[in-house]
C-alpha cells in the first residue's frame, strides 16, 4: 500500500501499490490545478503540464520520469512531477501547486 501525503492540504491518502498520483489526489478532494489549469488541463494525457507537483520525500517510490515529464519539466527540478503521468508504489510527501 501507497501512503500520499499532500503536505498543503494537511491530508493522507491510502492507495493500492501503482496508483496514479492525479487520480488519488482528485478522488479525495486534492486540488492540483491553478485557475489557468482549472481551465485549460488536458485530462491527465501528460500534455498540458498542469498538474505539477513537488515531491518532498519518497522520490524513490514513484515510477521514473516519463519521457512526456522530461520534455514539459525540463527547466524545472528533478523534485517535480506530472500527477498525471506519477505512479505511486509507496510513502510520498507531495506539495502541490509548487
């Protein structure tokens, strides 16, 4: 079992072992967009880049950076990742809207 931190919004979240980190947080209530991605997000396809998050512990539980990330978080910290594109396979602290 997956145990997501969302360190902003003061909240835990348990999820299966390979759980997609986007769809966890808005299935409990986790708001990852700002007003502009509220709008204009792609729906978790890795293309809008709004999904953002940092990572703060437990990089080394999530599925590696997909080529999609590496592309739209290129000047970005290696600490952020798409939502949409994180798989979670153990204990993470996240930050959202970094």
């Amino acid at each position: 079992m997956a145990n997501i931190k969302f360190v902003n919004e003061d909240r835990e979240v348990i999820a299966a072992d390979g759980a997609n980190l986007r769809l966890k947080a808005l299935e409990n209530g986790v708001d990852l967009y700002t007003l502009m991605g509220k709008m204009m997000n792609c729906g978790g396809y890795g293309q809008c880049g709004t999904c953002v998050v940092e990572i703060v512990e437990g990089m080394e539980n999530l599925s590696p950076r997909t080529d999609v990330e590496n592309r739209k978080l290129k000047k970005k910290p290696d600490t952020y990742r798409l939502a949409c594109q994180t798989m979670v396979n153990g204990p993470v602290l996240v930050k959202t809207k970094p």
